[in-house]
C-alpha cells in the first residue's frame, strides 16, 4: 500500500476532548473518525490492526475448543424477557419497536441468544460440553461514553459460551479460557495483563475474572497486594479493617450510663447529645469535634430504583461505600437517595441510636425502610453518630450497647493501605486499569431462566452450567496503545501493527532512489511482507512523523547517501538506537529475520 | 473438528416454511438457526463458509484497489436528513432514539456514512480517486422476508464506495469493480453469475448493474436476449411493441366522423359509445366485444404516496405496468388507486377519450390528477376504451385523432417473445433470478446533498463523483446452495465449503479401524488440511446422509475392507462417480492435489 493512497487525516494537534493517550493518537494518526457519542468509523489502519487481533482470538479460541457461530446484532426482545434481564437490566439495552410492532433490542451480550441456539441441541447428555463464539458488533447504550475506543457505544466483541453438565466441567473449561486469554493478550502485545478476581454484575453467576490491563488512563479500580499476589477489582475487593479502637468519649455525663467495654475492659462510654449547629458533613463534624473521620459513624442514603424506597446504610467515616456491594445484597439497583420531609430522615444528622431504636419496628418489607451496618462497625465504641434531629449529634455511640441486634455485612470500599484478606498484612494498592476481558461461571442462571434443560444417562432431567468468556476488539487495539506508544505516536507490536514495514523513500524526487525504494517495495511485497509505502515528495519531518503515528514496528529507509553506499537503513520505532544499514541484496532475509524474531518474543510458551 | 463435537442438529424433514432449496438444506444441515422473522442465527458450518467468502471478497477488492474500514451498524439520523433519504426512505430504513433522545438509524446502507468519513480527507483533488470498503452487518426492516437467506432483515454484506473527479474515472474504477466481481462470484462457485443492466431506485444516479444468478427460487425477472446478449432486470428492461395493427370498428355509426388513418390509409373508425353492462375487466370485455387485450386501452390507477393524489395510466390491453418506469417518471413512489366516488373516476370504465377531454383542462399539478400514456398505444386506432360512465365503453378509440396532444412514454413491462431493444428481434426470454451483487454509478448525488467538495488544480471547488457496490454475503452463500446441490444436501465448491475433506471412519467399534482414521486425521491435519472427521459410531446411513448435509467436496472413507486392503477411498461430493482407493501412505498427497484441482477449476483466468 502506497502511504500517498491511504485514506484518513493525520494531523498534529490533540483533539481538545481526549482524555487519554490512545484516544489522541488514534485520532491524530487516521484510524478512526467520530460518527457520533460513542460511535467511530474505523479507517483502514485500525480495520488492519483489527484484522490481526481477531484471527489471534480465532486461533486461541479455536486451539481450546470454540466452535465459532454468528448470532444477530437485532435480537427479539422475548429472549430478554425469558430471561428476565428486559426488566432488569438499565436503558444501555437499546430497545425498540420494528415495524411489524414487534419489541426488538440490539444485543450488548448475547446469554440469551447462545441458550437460544443451543436449547434443543443440548437436550442430552451426551452432547456436553460444547464453547462457542462469534466475533460480532455489539451496541451498548452508554450514558458516558468516554477515552475513545475505551468506553464506546457501538464495539466489536468476541463472545464465548460454553455449556456443561458439571461444576467441575465447567471449571476446566474455565481455566482453559482463562489460559487462552493470556496467550491471546500476550500474542497481541500485552503479557503485562493480569486477572483480577470481579463482580459478576448483571451477568449473573458466582465466578468471575477481569483482565486488566494497569495504566493511569483506566478507568477501573483494581486492589492489589504486591505481597502476597491477591487481586482483585473493587467491586469485588473485601474490605477488612482493623478491630476498633475506642473512639472519643463526651467528657459532661459519664456517670450511670458507663458499662464495660468487652474488649478493653475501659467502661464505655455514655450515648451523649450534643448540639452541632449546621454541622452537616464528616469534615466538618470532625472540624467541630475535634475527632477523626474513624470515630464517626456515618450515614449513607439510597433509594431503590423500583419504588423510590430507602436504604440507610451506616458505615465508618473514613471509609466509602462500594455500591456494587450494596445492589448484590439488596438484589437490585438504588440511586443516591434523596432526603424529601415526608422520609422520617434528618439530613446530616441520621444516626442508628435513636433511628434505630425509634424507626426499627417499622423497618424492613413492611415500610420500604432498610437499614444496614458496615462491619467496620462492628464492635466499635465512643462513635459520634447523628442524634436523628437537626443541629445534634451523639457522641458516644457503642455498636453493641445501643444496636443490639444490628447485623454487619461488608459494604465498603477497600483502601490504599489497607488489609489484604489473604495475607492480613496493611499492604493493598489500588491501581487503575483498563478491563480488556472478562470471564464468568454463570451457573444456571440463564438455563433455568430460558427453561434449557438435558437428560442425564438415567433419564433424569438437569439444567445445564454456563460460562461466557468476552473480549473487547477495539479496547484491546486501544489498549495496546495506551500502554505502548510514545510522544510521536503509537508503537504497534508486529503481531498487530497495521503493516509490518514502513519503507520510507527520502528524496523521491530523486529518481535513482525512487527506483531503488520502487524495486524494494515490489520485492518484500512478492515476500509476502505487508509494507506500508511512503513515496511522497515531502520533507523528512513530515514523513517521520506520519510514520510516528503509524507506529509500524519495522522501518526501512532509501536516502541518497544510503543508496550510494548500496545500503538501506533499517530501525525500529520502539527502538531508534536499533539502527542498522543492510545491503540492498540482503533486505528481505533481513527483514523476515527480524520479522520473526519480533513475533517470536510476543509468542507465550 | 470432530463431526460428534459439531453443535447444530441435522434431520431430515423439510421444515414447512421452506419455498426454495437452499433455505431447507441450510436449515436440515444445521448450517443456521430462525431467531425471528428474516433473522438467522449462524452455526459452524454457514460461519466457515462466510469466513471464506469474506476472505475471496478482501482478496479481490483489495487488487481492485480497495481499502477496507468499518463503518457503524448505528448511525445518526442526522447523516440521512442531510442526503435526504431520512424521508425518502420507507420503513425498512429502520428508525429509533437513543437514551439521550437523539434520532438514529440502523445502518442499511453506507453512501452517507461514506461521504462523512471522507469529506474533509476529499477536499483536495490531488487525494483523488479512492476505493474503499468494509464488511459489516446491515438491517433492513423487510416486509416480507422469505426464503432462508436470500430476503433476510439482518445481514452481512460488503459494500464498497469510490470517489473521483471525472466521469472516465469513476468508469474505470466501476469497470475494475465489474471485473472484481466476475473473479468473486467466480471463485466461490458461482461461474454462472451475469451482471444485468438495472434501475437505480433509492440509490439514484445513472448507470448500473445487478449480478444475478439465473434460478427458478430468485425473486427477480431477468429479461434476456439470447439472440444478442441483451440483458436486464424487469425494472430496468425497455418495452418495444410493434407498430400497432388496425383496431376494431364498431359496425354502427361509420358515417361523417371517418377520417384517413395515416398508416394504412384505410378510413378511421369513429368513436362510438357501446353498452357494456357489468363489464369491468379487459377478460370480461374481450369476452363480451370478441376482441383480444392488444385491441384494448387498460386504464392502470394509482396513488401518490404523499397525498393521495391520482395517477391514471393508460396502456395497452395485453401489457403490465413496470412501477418502478412509473415511480421514476413521477420522482416519488405510488400505490394501486383505490377510486372513491369524489375521484371523478368511473371504475372499471376509465378511457382516454372523454376523460382526456373533460379533466384535461383540470390535469397536472393544479387538481393533482396525472394522465400519462405508454407508448404502446401511440399511433394505435380502433381500440376499444372505457367511456367514463357506467356500463359503457368506446370503440373506435384513435390516438391521434382522439387524443391529440397525448405523449407516450415506455412504462411496461417487458414480455416473454418480446421485441429485443437491441437487435429488434422476438427474443426476449424472461427468467428468474437472484441479485447476489449491484454496482452504482452514483454521480453527485451524495456529494451534492452532504456539501462534500474538492477543489482542483485550479482553485475551483467541484462534488466529486461516486460509486457504490454492494454483495450480500449470506445470499451469496445460499445462492451457491441453490446452484449446487442434489436432493441429499448441498454440494460446496472447495473455495468455500466449510471443510475441505470429511473423512469418515466406518465401523469406529473397529479399534484397527478407528486407529487408522484417528491417524489419518491426525495426519492430514498436520498437512494443513480442513478435515470434519466423523467417528461416531453409527449406521452407514446416517453417517452418509450427514455427509451429503454438510456438503464437503472430498470424501475419505476409511472402513475395515478398505483398512485390509491398506488403502482409503476417496470420493466427491458432486461426482460421486469419480471414485477411487487410494494407498493410506499417498493420501495426504492426493488430497492435496485433489483440492489444488478442485481449486484451480474455479479460478477465473
């Protein structure tokens, strides 16, 4: 391909609205243009680098035994509503109406549509276990789509289900994935992926892994313990904190009111109120105080999605409350709630002494009211909490004492610093990173939804075991870039790159080198090299920069004084000091030479 | 692949719903799977031959010059608002809103997408001309689709979009297209295929061309010329009639309204009102006036989409109108005229004579009431026409003399025995078939719409011209299926079929058997073979009818005969009189040189 011929822009300047690297150069270097929120036209560089991720993917999943298949992008709606996500799941399911009137969706993952497929095929033992996949545009409704190919509307994923008649089963093929994903990431360029233990989300099912890639442009969370290994991403991260140490006590009125506190054995000191005139927030009740935000006992308000309900979650005030935790347990979504005078609560000053003792008989189904308990509460003592009517708080809240059967479950957010749940050591780290992949053990979620059943060698009659496995086409592509590029561009790994040379003709105006840079160009083509041409008559920044954002890991260069001496210079993008010149007649060996030694330090063992 | 891993059921019975070949083999041999209406799911078998075609189709567009990029499945409205075919369009265009409440389409076709992917890389002359394409899922919302994968709502198809700057360049660019196309349908087994001059419809523009593949199962007619080679769709065909032969006299009334017909020489007949009770078809006319429909003037009433607004047609008694002729004079699509009674119109009675008379003065614009004649009746006397009141018709109806500022024009269609328009001879012949490609010659008309311009060497700014081509991919895979296959199943070509060789392992209960197919699978695999290996233990029967389902051109059987003679026996698919054992140590070899004939055979020179 002659780089002259080559349609798409590049230009210099970074797009005002690029928030990460691969964003801007993908942009700037003429692989994409944006259609629409979350949506981009792929120019042929990107087709190319697709191309090549996707036969990669082909290969490994084929190597562990995907069978590949190709369902609709348009899927009818009573799939979903078989399986009960047409409810469930938010407005990123695009819904509508065709023009029959019949209610359709476009697929943003198909469970559905593989039981679907499968459902007759799988009626019998001995058919077990089948993986499949497809390769196949997806449209998810995002409300942010944001960071380019990072978070789109409109994505090409791979998509694997399997189906099993065992636990054990479907955990080999588990691993099987598991390890067909690392040969995939670290065929594409990317060992550095690690999985990381996630939340199943809306998939449903017990066990699930994210790959991650870490780089700052993430926009996952991922708590690591460098030592011990433990990974996992914060929706799923336990939180662990230290047993309690003994908060503040208010100095007035420790007189009856004191028992003794079970682990130190210090009485414990008396639930006091006291006033704390517009003194709203954590920070400014510790500015009051004179306390830190560990001795609060902080209210956290939400609504349920379905009907508006309230759920008060009271946790520590030094800790944040990781949301996924709380829906899991609630067994549906809630929005941040908002505080209306009819709700009983007072905002700012909710706290579980008075609320609970007052409101508790009233809470639970019958209400709509939940009230929950963080364990960092557990067993805490001297806290200052809300007093439940405005410009008050206590001090002095004992978990045990003053919330006897108060229940505690993990709703928090793991932190910088803190307990590993494996080692126990205050060591865990929390990096951002980009999610590149995902596995998932759905159990029988959606075959019992969709009513899949087999019949075992007795004649009984089972539900089947799913996992689904995923990639992201486009955020893997977007990914190597983030994590391999420089200033000047992206620097693609052979195995992906759009082309594998870029032969650079400096001075094509002079035609003893135009011929030259021609001649070589027929002959590593006839090679079966893919060569991206730059016979433009432009000046040498201009072509080293195009080639910069081209990122083609191999570079060759015919110059006047390089065809002189009857050489070619060739370099590396990723490696400028790896510079050589090869004579004329050596070129193509040279080049498969390096071609091969390049793919074979991305090949896993 | 191991046939007993293949998910997908093959059986026996021709699902109901089937009208042509293709779609019930598909369906028997588990090649796809209904989700909903004109709506597939792929198995293994369609998915391997799609990947085929798929990579045949990149081969040749990218010699032909082609790029390929990826455009969205969801695309802004905005894009078809600007060409305007937001509203021309009707509801296969299928239309929605985004959670955001923006307007959007499902990607049916690309031409806007096209021309916003390059409208800023085409302002300069000097990037001209470019080729590009992509492979993509597309959806249109079909009234009626039937027939397994030749009339579907979603699909896969490759469409490709050329600019240029000059008429002789597009040409080339669309003859290099042309010549693309004959290698692809070619190398996937359609040799057979002709490209048929064709109308336009929604895509505007000049010239093109549909590649059809002649079958009794197509949807389309073909109107052929097998004196000169004359070839066109139905739409597109221009109708010749002979020169019209004298008409009929009504023997009554012969007095002073005679006149000399200018042809013949002979008195013209006067127009004379005879009674026709409950008469209202041209049959019950012809019966009842002994004439024949060539004597008759048929009045064809139609509706304006947008208003409502009549369009009467006349043409002759023995021809059909060709809407699309029609729809292309008026510039906007019709539907069959239902006549109330503030139409002015007589229904069944409808003639030229006193209608053209009386609403004459009224037609056109003004009233909204459009009179148009096809040219089969110009010149034409002595017809018999409805007289515009119940139960009366004319006879004696004279073109010249009764309608004399009428102008003719060709809306008919063309008609088996038909006057060829080249070689004038009566040699039409009409055929069915299926369109598996189409390539435009758009012109400005994109270009124009969306404000895309270049400016030439000279400064001057100019729309730059485009092309289009298109081919369904699925439609292509079952066009081949009806093309090829007996009553058993379809017959692939190598270059597509879904495996290569399917070797079968008679007796698999034989351990010696079995262990000389496990080894020859293995061995041909090592070779790089394509082998679906069935050693499932099962009858002959069902292993060979399996076979004949799934189609695969190169047969190996391995059986315990065979196995004491040292040998396998290889057959094909398509032939199965070509029939021969081969030693076990020469199969890899044989095979290989089986598939490089079977390959060779497709390849266009």
């Amino acid at each position: 391909m002659k780089l002259a011929n080559l349609i798409g822009d590049r230009f210099r300047e970074t797009p005002s609205d690029c928030v990460v690297e691969s964003h801007a150069l993908m942009l700037r270097g003429g692989y994409m243009k944006y259609v629409a929120n979350g949506i981009y036209s792929s120019l042929p560089p990107l087709c190319r680098i697709t191309r090549k991720i996707e036969q990669i993917i082909r290969e490994e999943m084929d190597a562990a035994g995907g069978q590949e298949v190709q369902f609709p992008v348009v899927l009818p709606a009573s799939y979903w509503q078989e399986s009960g996500r047409y409810d469930s799941v938010g407005s990123e399911l695009l819904r509508f109406t065709d023009r029959n009137g019949s209610p359709m969706v476009l697929g943003m993952t198909h469970e559905e549509a593989a039981v679907a497929l499968v459902r007759e095929y799988g009626a019998t033992y001995s058919r077990y276990p089948f993986l499949f996949y497809q390769i196949q545009t997806k449209f998810r409704d995002e409300a942010r789509p944001r960071a380019g190919l990072i978070r789109v509307r409109e994505f090409t994923m791979k998509d694997a289900y399997s189906f099993h008649t065992s636990q054990e089963d479907l955990e080999a093929c588990y691993r099987r994935c598991h390890s067909a994903y690392e040969r995939i990431f670290a065929r594409a360029g990317l060992p550095e992926v690690i999985s990381v233990a996630s939340d199943s989300g809306m998939m449903g099912g017990n066990l699930s892994h994210e790959f991650m890639l870490l780089t700052p442009a993430g926009e996952d969370s991922i708590v690591l313990c460098p030592s011990c290994g433990y990974r996992a991403n914060m929706e799923a991260a336990e939180c662990i904190t230290e047993a309690p140490s003994e908060g503040i006590c208010a100095s007035e009125g420790r007189t009856d009111g004191h028992t003794e506190c079970a682990a130190s054995s210090l009485p414990l000191p008396a639930l006091t109120e006291v006033s704390t005139p517009g003194v709203h927030t954590i920070d400014e009740l510790c500015a009051f105080l004179g306390i830190t935000a560990a001795q609060c006992c902080k209210a956290v308000v939400y609504q349920r999605n379905r009907d508006d309900s309230y759920v008060v979650l009271f946790i520590r005030g030094d800790l944040d409350v990781n949301e996924t935790k709380l829906t899991n347990r609630l067994g549906e979504e809630v929005h941040p709630g908002e505080i209306t005078e009819g709700s009983g609560l007072q905002a700012g000053f909710i706290g579980p002494a008075a609320l609970y003792a007052g409101l508790r008989k009233n809470s639970g189904e019958n209400t709509g009211l939940t009230i929950l308990f963080d364990r960092s509460l557990k067993g805490a003592t001297g806290l200052v909490c809300g007093a439940n009517r405005a410009d008050f708080h206590y001090t002095g809240l004992c978990m045990e004492r003053d919330c006897p059967d108060a229940s505690y479950e993990d709703f928090a957010k793991a932190q910088e610093g803190g307990i590993c749940p494996v080692c126990g050591r205050h060591s865990l780290t929390i990096s951002r990173g980009i999610e590149v992949g995902n596995i998932f053990q759905l159990g029988t979620k959606y075959s019992k939804a969709m009513h899949m059943q087999y019949v075992d060698a007795d004649g009984a009659a089972h539900y089947p075991l799913m996992g689904c496995y995923g990639i992201g086409i486009g955020r893997l592509a977007a990914s190597v870039c983030e994590a391999h590029h420089d200033e000047y561009g992206p620097i693609w790994p052979i195995t992906i790159s759009p082309w594998q040379v870029h032969l650079c003709c400096m001075r094509s105006d002079n035609a003893e080198v135009h011929a030259m840079a021609d001649a070589l160009y027929d002959e590593l083509q006839r090679a079966g090299v893919e060569v991206l041409y730059d016979d433009r008559n432009v000046s040498a920044g201009v072509m080293f920069s195009d080639a910069d954002l081209l990122g083609i890991p191999i570079r060759l260069i015919a110059s006047p004084r390089n065809r002189k001496e009857g050489c070619v210079e060739m370099t590396l993008r990723g490696n400028k000091a790896d510079t050589c010149k090869i004579p004329a007649d050596e070129i193509v060996l040279r080049v498969r030479e390096k071609i091969s030694a390049l793919t074979a330090a991305l090949q896993p063992e």
